[in-house]
C-alpha cells in the first residue's frame, strides 16, 4: 500500500473533513454526542478510533471503511482526543488530510489531571492498583512526567499551527462548555459549516462524568476486552456496546452520597499549577486569546 497518497485521491465519495484532536477529559464525549444527532453530521459509532497515533498500521482503506455509512452529511469526522499527543501524528493527518478542520477543546490543566486520576482508579493505565492502595497521592499522578505531557497544550498544538491554516483551527474552552452548552454547539456548528441553528434534545446533558467502578475487576475486562477488539480493527463494535444505557451502568457509579471524591487542599493545587501553567502565555499567544480567567483561580477540586 502506497501511504503517501492523500485521502482525497481516493474514490470514496466522502472522506474525513474534520477531527478532533485534543485534550481528553475535555468535553469530547458530549461532542460526540452532539455530533450524532446532527443530521448534517457523521461520525462513527465510536469515539477514539485513534487511527493516525495507535492504529495507523491498520491503512487507509481500513481508516477509510469507519465512513463507508456516510450519506449526503456536510460534516465528516472522528474524535480521537489523544491526536494531539504526537507531532508524529499532526504530520500524518496533515499528510492525509491537509484541508481538514481541526478542533481543540481544553480544560484548566490541573483541574484536568484531577478527573484523569479519578479515572485512571478505574482501569490503571498509568498507575497499578497495588500502587494506588498504598497510597499513592493526586499530586504524585500529576508529577508523572506522561501526565503532564497529555496537558501540555502548548507543545501538543503547536505542530498543527505550523502545518494547518489557521482558519482550519477551532480552540474552545470546556468553561464556555459548562456556562451556555446551546451556544458552544453553536460555534462547533459553525465552524463546521453546518446549520447552526439545530437544537439536539441532548444539548444540557452531561456525559462522562466522574465516576468510580463498581468492580474494578469487571472494568478492566471490558477495557482490555475493547482494547483487543480495537486492534483487531472492530472499533465500532466497541462503540456499540459503549452507548448502549446499561453499560455504563452496569461498570460505574457516579461520585456522590456514597462515596465522595478525594478532596485536595489548595496548598497542593498551587504547586501544581506553577508546573502546569508554565507556558500558558506562550499557549495564549498561539492560539491568539486570553484563557479563561477561571484557570487562574484556585477555588479547590
């Protein structure tokens, strides 16, 4: 297979005119969402089908069959939020997708670590169970030198400046997200050329929360279980299953009455955010706005 041809070469009719690219626990899953039920939009059945960074050796064709459903939508894309992750990765997607739009959503980046720890207690991706049943601290996760890495969103974006028009470049803010969901879906809309005047039934509601595993056991079966069906390049049934009601039910319970998030004194998020916050004017600058002035607060987690 020749992989230096780009995807507009292709004789689909229809390929990938949009990603998103970045943060996780940023508001991609309410995306997600929200693009399903947009009838000029399609993507996948599932989220992540994290072709240009894990699954790459799957080709062009195999990315290509994850559209094979689409109709006379506008808007084609996929959301696979570790994308920005790699520079490797910008040039393979601007290799095969130079016209692309590329959308970033980011969250306060402490307040960011703070839910990947959270649910990193479900499935121990980056820090084992016995590890974190002696004890091991939210500020020892942020530490990690891979964690702060998924926050760094200077470094992460600045290859897609250097290769996309800056047209082509969409930068929102998870707080915008919180504050006024109907005009956040409005900019997405936008951006992506769609009528933005379509109002989803699901436009208020909150997907993915935080949340702890019923049985840790059984969450990391359906992990490692989804995981071996993605490399065997079945996303979809994955994503099938993920929607599906009673799965997540079954596998999770939000944080609540009966069991509450482990709190973190504001001594602690301090120092974190003097690590996290060290190139936020240089991020302010290449994206061309102020962050939002609630990054700079501490107001506890």
């Amino acid at each position: 297979m020749n992989s230096n041809f780009k995807i507009q070469n292709h004789p689909h009719q229809k390929f990938p005119n949009f990603l998103y690219a970045g943060a996780g626990k940023s508001g991609s899953t309410w995306m997600f969402e929200i693009f399903q039920d947009h009838p000029e939009i399609f993507v996948p059945i599932s989220k992540d089908i994290m072709f240009f960074d894990r699954y790459y050796h799957l080709g062009i064709e195999w990315y290509l069959d994850q559209f094979s459903n689409v109709k006379n939508e506008k808007a084609v894309g996929e959301l696979s939020h570790d994308y920005f992750l790699s520079e490797e990765t910008a040039q393979r997607i601007y290799k095969h997708l130079p016209n692309a739009k590329i959308i970033f959503c980011l969250r306060e980046g402490v307040d960011r670590t703070y839910s990947e720890y959270l649910y990193d207690q479900t499935l121990f991706q980056f820090v084992p169970k016995d590890v974190y049943i002696k004890g091991f601290s939210f500020e020892e996760f942020a530490r990690m030198p891979e964690i702060v890495k998924r926050s760094d969103y200077y470094n992460n974006m600045k290859p897609f400046f250097e290769l996309h028009p800056r047209p082509n470049i969409l930068v929102l803010f998870i707080d915008n997200l919180r504050k006024d969901p109907e005009n956040f879906a409005k900019q997405l809309f936008e951006f992506l050329e769609v009528d933005s005047n379509y109002k989803s039934d699901r436009t208020n509601e909150k997907f993915n929360q935080a949340r702890y595993a019923r049985s840790n056991s059984l969450a990391n079966i359906a992990y490692f279980g989804g995981s071996i069906l993605r490399r065997l390049g079945k996303p979809n049934i994955v994503g099938g299953v993920k929607r599906r009601n009673w799965f997540e039910k079954i596998l999770y319970k939000p944080y609540g009455s009966t069991k509450k998030k482990p709190e973190v004194p504001s001594e602690i998020i301090k120092r974190l955010q003097r690590l996290y916050h060290r190139d936020y004017d240089k991020l302010a600058a290449l994206i061309g706005e102020p962050l939002p002035k609630e990054w700079f607060k501490n107001n506890g987690l």
